[in-house]
C-alpha cells in the first residue's frame, strides 16, 4: 500500500486462448500472477480537481 497514492494487488489470471496477430494462429496463453493498482480517493480528489 502507499498511502494516499494507490493500494497494489497481486492478482491470478487464469489460462485463456489467444490469437497471433500476424498469422491468425490460436494460441494458449498460461496463467500468470499480475500486478493491479487501485487509484486512492486522494490522489482522485486532487487530480480531478
């Protein structure tokens, strides 16, 4: 957490298919943990003004 800035979350993507832009291929894309940021009301109120 850092306070007044943004609350960090670490969050399970389960495995998906996916597609090869260049050749159309489907492909399976593997699970995988990711970082998520959650704006704190703070910096919302002085950004927004």
């Amino acid at each position: 957490m850092l306070p007044g800035v943004a609350k960090l979350m670490v969050q399970q993507r389960e495995k998906r298919m996916g597609r090869n832009p260049a050749t159309g291929a489907r492909v399976e894309i593997s699970a995988k943990q990711v970082v998520k940021a959650r704006i704190a009301k703070q910096l919302k109120d002085v950004v927004e003004g």
